[in-house]
C-alpha cells in the first residue's frame, strides 16, 4: 500500500503517517525502486493501535509504547495493556467514590440553619487536615464565615456541603484548576441549596465515566491490533503466540 492508501484507512494524514513512521510508532516502510514507500497490513494495524493507546493513555504514553511493544512479546504487550486497564479501572473505583460521597451530601442537605461546624470538625468529619480547607478556602472553594474578635472559621451548611462536593471531586480526580470551575458553575446555579447544584456535579461526574468508558473501549481495540503487530514481528525471543 501507498501511504495515501494506509492513511485513508486509518483516519490519519499523509504527513501523520509519515510523522509516526519517524518517531518508530509504526514498523519503517519498505522503499520501492521508485523511491516510494510501501506498507503492509501490519502497518495499518500498528497505527490503529497507536489510536486506540493515544486515546486510552494519551499520546506520549502511546507512542513509547509502540516504539517499544511493535518488536517485543505477546506477554510484554499483554502486560501493558492489562495496565492501563488497572489504571482506568482505578479511575472508575474514584469517580463512584466521587458519587457516593454526593449522595451523602444530598442525604444531609436537611440541616438547620444553626447546624454549624468549626474547621477542627469539619476536618475530622470529611477525613482531611483543617490546612486543606484552609487551603480551599484561599482557592475560593469553600467560604466559611468568620465570627468573633478573633475572626475563627465557623462552616455553616452550605460551606459543609461544599466542602463535602469539593472532597468528593478531589476522590473522583479532579485537580484544583477542574474543581475550581466546578465550583463556580455550581455559584451560577445558585449553589448547592437547591437541586441543581449537586446535579451539576453529578452530571460532571457521569461525564467523566462516559469519558472513561470510552477510553477503556478504544483500549479493547487497541489490544487486538497490537497483538497483531507483535504476531507478525518473526523470531521475537520469548514470545507466546
């Protein structure tokens, strides 16, 4: 095959092919008399592997590991892939955290008005230091009220039910930066007093699983067409075929 014709298989660019080629993602293409090059199914099967791994992994990831799996064993291949599987496995087990740590919230939102807490108890009650809500609190995550003359922290309601959503985001992998923007969409909706508050941030989190699910779909593809590469490398030691 032309490298039109591998690129129109697999969705890439001419120059895409060429790039990938280069970095050693795929096998180099064999030189015709013309100079042309030409691929083989082998090729095409090394790149559609490389999109599922960029899309499951990330593309520098991906591309080490094809640069490094196209020439090794079905059991080196094997290993890495059921490792990324654990990874987004371990993804999922945070994001259902995540949710449940929401449905708590929900469960508690009938609070009185005068069911305050102090930074101590709030800490030990969310499993966190009371220098991580501090923090929160300068990140413009959670905003307690400040009473007495020596202005102490004192959590009313919707600062616990932020901090619990805050906790819950941070379990289900979100950076500070993500979080941040959560929160503030949460601020637009009127915060988490009323119901579309903790829905938004249940309908982020579903958002994240779909995400998630994706990825570990396109690594389901992404396995059998690294198998196959690494079938059709000849004589590669310690192989199991």
């Amino acid at each position: 095959m032309r490298t039109v014709e591998v690129a129109g298989q697999c969705g890439y660019s001419v120059q895409q092919v060429r790039d990938l080629e280069r970095l050693g993602v795929i096998p180099p293409a064999e030189r015709e008399a013309n100079g042309y090059r030409s691929y083989t199914a082998t090729h095409v099967h090394a790149l559609r592997a490389y999109r599922g791994l960029a899309e499951a992994a990330g593309p520098v990831e991906a591309r080490r590991l094809l640069a490094e799996l196209r020439t090794g064993t079905t059991v080196e291949a094997a290993a890495a892939v059921d490792e990324i599987h654990a990874r987004l496995a371990r993804e999922r087990a945070e994001v259902l955290r995540a949710q449940r740590a929401l449905d708590w919230v929900r469960a508690e939102e009938g609070g009185q008005d005068d069911d305050f807490m102090t930074i101590t108890q709030l800490a030990e009650a969310l499993g966190v230091r009371s220098s991580t809500l501090r923090f929160w609190e300068e990140e413009g995550l959670v905003r307690p009220e400040r009473v007495t003359t020596l202005r102490a922290r004192r959590y009313g309601p919707p600062a616990i039910r932020a901090a619990r959503v805050v906790v819950a985001l941070r379990a289900g992998g979100y950076g500070i930066p993500a979080v941040r923007e959560v929160m503030s969409s949460l601020d637009g909706l009127d915060g988490l007093d009323g119901l579309d508050g903790p829905e938004e941030a249940r309908r982020i989190l579903r958002g994240r699983l779909d995400r998630i699910a994706a990825r570990s779909v396109a690594l389901l593809r992404a396995g059998a067409d690294l198998a196959a590469v690494v079938d059709a490398t000849p004589g590669t030691p310690g192989s199991v075929r």
